[in-house]
C-alpha cells in the first residue's frame, strides 16, 4: 500500500484519518501542523499528503505550493480536506497544486474511495 502523510491539525480528525487509512493498509504518519508537516514529507517522501487548509505556521495552501515547487515531489498526490467550501477557495487549492479537493465532514468510505481513486490515477 501507500505511504500517506496527514498534516491536520485537529487531533480528532487527525486521528481519524489515521484510523481509516491504516485500517485498509497505508502507512500513515501525522503532523499538526504546516511546518512539522513538511519536515515529515521531506523526510519520510510519502506517495500521499492529506492537508488541511487552516493550520497553524504554514497552511495547507503554503504546504501544497512547497512541495509542488520541489521536483522531488512532482509525483506525490495531494488531497486538501477542509471545511472551506467556496468555488474561489478550490480554484485557490487547484492553483497551489492540490489534486484532489475534499469537503468536510466526509464519511470514512468517502475518504477510503477517494484516496484509492487518486493513488490510482498517479
């Protein structure tokens, strides 16, 4: 399966996501926020970065524009899973370099199809 990096700085959907991913394979590591998440994906290079957008240090935007402006992550996925809703807010994400865009709250089956459909495509 895939290695996935969660950058959510709420514990409980954080914990979450851990769960769901873990339970169907993944290896998942966690960040609670923006700047500790991009240690984790320099460090660990993960397949999958799970962020969400209103973190503390760098948000979710800074985070997916820091990692598509490397090379070395030109072919990680990135899924932004958020509460903000507004058609600007995800040409924004697009923008940034965000592949899959993710409105909370979701179900665990909508986030386990998601994610297999975007590891897929990649």
């Amino acid at each position: 399966m895939a290695r996935v990096l969660v950058v959510e700085d709420d514990v409980d959907v954080a914990s979450l996501l851990n769960h769901v991913l873990s339970s169907v394979g993944h290896e998942v590591a966690v960040a609670h926020d923006g700047g500790v998440g991009l240690e984790v994906a320099y460090e660990k290079h993960p397949d999958m970065v799970i962020v969400d957008w209103m973190m503390p240090i760098k948000t979710g935007i800074e985070v997916c524009s820091t990692l598509r402006a490397d090379p070395d992550f030109s072919a990680t996925r990135i899924m932004m899973l958020t509460a903000r809703s507004s058609p600007q807010d995800v040409a924004q994400a697009k923008a940034a370099g965000v592949d899959d865009y993710v409105v909370k709250p979701f179900t665990p089956r909508q986030l386990r199809e998601r994610v297999a459909s975007l590891l897929a495509a990649g």
